[in-house]
C-alpha cells in the first residue's frame, strides 16, 4: 500500500488539472537534468536544463511553467515564460536553483520538480495543469 498511494497521487496530478475537473488541451510533457553544480557555504546552486514537449496536434501559446517550492530544496517560486509550443514541439529552458549546501547533484537530478503548467489552448481557453517533471540524471 506504501508503494501504491504515492503513484496514484503522481498519475492523479498529471491528468487532473490544478484548477479541478477535466481539460481538452494535453498538457506540456517536462524533463529535467541538472548541467551543473556550485557547492557554497550557505547554498549549493544547481544549474537545471528543462525539456517542454508538446504531445498535442494543436499549438499552445502563452505557455508558462510555475516551480512549486519543495522545502528543504527550492525556496520560493519561479515563474518561467516559455512562449507558444507548435503541435509537437520541444522547447530548451535553463534555470537556476539553490538548495541546501547538504544536498549533492545526483540527489537533486533524481527528484522529482512539481510545476504549474499555464497557457493559452488553440480554441483560445486557458488551461492550467499540475506537471511533474521526470528528472533526466545529472551531467
């Protein structure tokens, strides 16, 4: 049952949307890899590459990524504008994290980045999702 819950909890957040109920647009599929790696005194700062796909036969523009703060790791939000996704698209992204200095690249490449995912579908209705980043390693 321990193994269980937490997949249904990520297979629930990536099909409802953040705002309730069920959506027509698909959302943007996310993959991250952490690029670099600065261990400091009070924060280790992590370079991360994101990867926005769009899955969908129609474009989505206005797309935003919101980072949601996961303490102890990622402080804060961070809000990334990402622009318009053609049907099939992929997208590069770079960002900037800190997290406590404790914590190494491997661990931080392994977890999992909550986002809200925001942007204006083709029928020009906004649709906002709650994404899961599916962590690509470290390099």
């Amino acid at each position: 049952m321990k193994r269980i819950l937490p997949r249904l909890i990520i297979l629930l957040a990536l099909l409802l949307p953040a705002a309730g109920g069920w959506s027509s647009g698909p959302p943007v599929l996310v993959m991250h890899t952490v690029t670099g790696y600065r261990a400091g005194a009070a924060t280790a700062g992590f370079e991360v590459d994101l990867q926005a796909t769009n899955p969908g036969d129609s474009s989505l523009t206005d797309l935003m990524l919101s980072l949601a703060p996961m303490p102890p790791f990622f402080k804060g939000y961070k809000t990334i504008a990402v622009g318009s996704l053609a049907a099939h698209q992929k997208r590069s992204i770079s960002l900037h994290l800190e997290a406590p200095p404790n914590h190494g690249r491997r661990e931080v490449a392994g977890r999992v980045l909550h986002f809200t995912e925001k942007y204006r579908a083709a029928d020009g209705t906004v649709q906002e999702f709650l994404v899961l980043s599916h962590p690509g390693g470290a390099q």
